[in-house]
C-alpha cells in the first residue's frame, strides 16, 4: 500500500496488508488492516479531524478515536 491514516490513539494506522486471510482478525498490536487498493480510496474520502468509532466483533463500541492532523494529512502518507 501506499498510504495510511494514523489514529490519535499511539500505535494504531489503518494500512493496506499483503495478508488478507488476517482482515478482521487480531493478527496485530491494533493496526487496522485493508485490501490492496482500500486504503488509498479511503485515505482520499476521509477528511483530517474525521471522527473513528472502532466496534469490536459483537457490535460493541470499543473505543472513539479522531486523526491528528499532523498524522492524517497528506504528509502522512507511509509505505507498507
């Protein structure tokens, strides 16, 4: 992949992976995981300050996070 959107919350970026057998699995330390292609889409819908709501398996809100806008802009862009 070619981009990613980092959260607020320290460690966790939505990325693209090679794996996708591990898509929506917890087969990481928290990263959210995207098929080749996804997370540039998404990079380029989803605006710095966009509110992310993570919901566990069973529905459950887990936890709210929002982007920092030093991580999420275009600048951020990283390679996976």
């Amino acid at each position: 992949g070619s981009h990613a959107l980092a959260l607020s919350a320290p460690g966790i970026l939505i990325h693209e992976t090679p794996d996708v057998g591990s898509i929506g699995t917890s087969a990481s330390h928290g990263c959210i995981r995207m098929r080749g292609g996804d997370e540039l889409d998404l990079f380029n819908q989803v605006p710095v300050g966009t509110t992310v709501v993570i919901v566990s398996a069973g529905g459950a809100k887990a936890r709210t996070n929002t982007p920092n806008s030093t991580s999420a802009d275009q600048n951020a862009a990283v390679n996976y």
